[in-house]
C-alpha cells in the first residue's frame, strides 16, 4: 500500500529527516516561519509550504495526500504556551494554544490512518490536550502516548517529550528504546575543529561560537564540566544569583560533560548564560553545528542558503524548535510495526 505523510509545524525538518531516514516518505512540511524552507527542502526530498497552519484548509491537506491508500498526519504544534514557564499566563490570553486545536481540526477533516504529535511533557496537564484525545477517540482512534526520553533512541541529549500515536487500525505505542546507553557529548561532538570564543570555522559557517564578554570567558575558564556558577570566586558571581530568589538557578552558566549525553536544547542554545551550554573543555559556548549535532542533525545538514550570512537568532530557534531526528526515526519505526502488525505492507510512491 502506498504511503504518504505531511508534517504540520515541520521547522527545520527534524521529525521529516528521521521519516524519510526511516523509508516513510513525507510529501510535504507546513511551517510559517519562511526561514526553515531552505533547510526542510535541501535536506529531504519533501515540499515547504510556508503557511500558517490555522489557514490551511482541510481540502489542500487532502490533496497532498492524493491517492495514497495509507495517509499520517505528524506535527508538533508550537510548545511554548505549555511550557512549564508559560503555566502561569491565562489559557486564553495565548492563542497559541488554538494551534492544537487546528491540528485536531486537520485530523478531523482528512481522517488519516494515523497521527502523532511530539510535544513537552506538561501538555498533558492542560485540558487542552485532555479534549484533543477524547475527540480522536469519539472518531474511532486509538490513542497512546506517554513521556519518553529522547537519549533511549540515540539522541546525544537528555530531552524528554511526550509522543502521542493514535490509529484507526488498533492500539500501538512507541517501540522499546533502541540505545541501550545514551550517545555522549564526546561521541557526538568530539571530533569537531576547536574554535574560540567568537570564532567561526572557514569550512563550516554553521560552526561558530558566539563571543563572550571578559567577566564571561573568566566565568567559562572558572567552570567545570558538570558544575554550576556556585564554583566560582564570589566576585565572578552574577548579581541575580547572590540574592535569594536566584540561588536556586543553577542550570545556566554550566559546561556540559564529555561522558553525558547533552542537556536538552533550547533556543537560546548558543549563549553560555542560557543554560549549560558551555563546552566541556573549551573556553565558550556551543557552536550551532554542534546543537544541531546533539540535535541528531546529519553533520552536513544544510541550513543557510550559500553566500548568505549567519543570523543565530532564527538559526538557534530552528535548531532549538526541531523535534530531534533520532526521536523522529523512532516514531516513524514504531508506526511501521504497527502497520505490519495489521498487514499494510508498505509501498514507497
């Protein structure tokens, strides 16, 4: 049976790269940031169209699926407004929270074989997400999901997401971690050029490390990996950190560890004081090649057009955003046991 996928809130391509690494061939990736077209359309053999998913109709999402006798619906909607930090905004002061409803209305409208969406663990604490599972089981589907930790599937970071799967055919759910141990930070990284504070590699625009102020390279030098600012001299420490409310903050200003998978990527993945984005033995932050690595983005991974130059706010918001490609291979696996397990053999259009 042939098989079609479309990935709602594609981004950079991380959830398409790992179908397409996995033989699930995706037709086409809807985002609205334009930004990511280059990187999703250099990278897999799949269409960008550059659109906000409220305004995509349920009839253009039926023809991307064409005759295809199999169709899945995959997607990560937007994760911010339920993240932890955004739990004490009003639900209806974010209308990023409809974005989830606009996914249910696409599944709704196309009624494709399958679904699955990638998102953080707390989505499940919102009603939100409570009304979006009770409705596709009121339209026939199966539904599971659960927290899994994406270093269980060959990813070189400790990111723990919640994978929902549902499907008209019966019940499945993700397959059994394919990493015994994780990939570490060395094994994923350790074999890229050194560079400096502020240096770019000439072979790879994408390696580049932002620059550091004096008092933050004396801070990185004063570090150690898997420690926290509370190592320092006193007079290196941050002003927020030496009152009260910023003593318990100590996941930023950190090296990460040779040995340890990474920690999970965010946006600001670039900066030292972000997170523990600092290099384990070098003095600076992470370049964006390198989290993109960690990522699971292949090596050679395409994001900026040639001859165009390097802007890291938009580049640091598609790497952090991307759904990690290992995670996505598992995912799309896992939605292939599941159609062999109900006799749809896969044919490849």
């Amino acid at each position: 049976m042939t098989v079609s996928c479309v990935d709602l809130f594609c981004g950079a391509g991380g959830l398409t790269h790992g179908f397409v690494k996995e033989g699930l061939p995706v037709v086409a990736g809807i985002d609205l940031d334009g930004a990511c077209r280059y990187p999703y359309e250099q990278n897999n053999d799949s269409i960008f169209i550059e659109k906000d998913v409220s305004d995509f109709s349920v009839n253009e999402l039926s023809e991307l699926y064409g005759n295809s006798k199999i169709k899945i619906l995959a997607g990560c909607a937007p994760c911010q407004p339920f993240s932890t930090y955004s739990q004490r905004y009003d639900i209806n002061r974010n209308e990023r929270w409809s974005l989830l409803n606009e996914f249910l209305r696409l599944a709704k409208g196309t009624k494709p074989d399958i679904i699955t969406m990638e998102n953080v663990p707390s989505v499940q604490k919102h009603q939100i997400f409570s009304d979006f599972v009770k409705e596709l089981e009121s339209n026939d589907y199966h539904v599971w999901y659960k927290i899994v930790d994406s270093s269980h599937y060959g990813v070189a970071q400790t990111r723990k997401r919640l994978v929902l799967l549902a499907s008209l055919y019966g019940s499945f759910q993700m397959i059994e971690k394919t990493h015994a141990s994780p990939i570490t930070v060395k094994e994923a990284i350790g074999k890229l050029k050194p560079i400096r504070a502020g240096e770019t590699d000439k072979n790879d625009k994408l390696h580049c490390s932002s620059a550091l102020t004096d008092i933050n390279l004396k801070r990185i030098q004063a570090s150690k990996p898997g420690g926290t600012w509370r190592d320092w001299p006193e007079e290196l420490v941050a002003p927020c950190h030496q009152v009260k409310s910023g003593k318990t903050y100590t996941g930023v200003y950190g090296r990460m560890e040779w040995d340890k998978p990474g920690p999970t990527m965010t946006t600001q993945c670039f900066g030292f004081g972000n997170g523990r984005f600092g290099h384990p033995d070098q003095d600076r932050a992470i370049s964006l090649r390198e989290a993109a690595i960690l990522q699971g983005f292949p090596r050679n991974y395409k994001f900026i057009p040639p001859g165009m130059p390097l802007v890291r706010a938009p580049l640091g918001r598609m790497i952090g955003n991307a759904v990690p490609v290992g995670l996505g291979e598992a995912i799309a696996k896992s939605i292939k046991v599941h159609l062999e397990e109900h006799g749809k053999a896969i044919t490849l259009n």
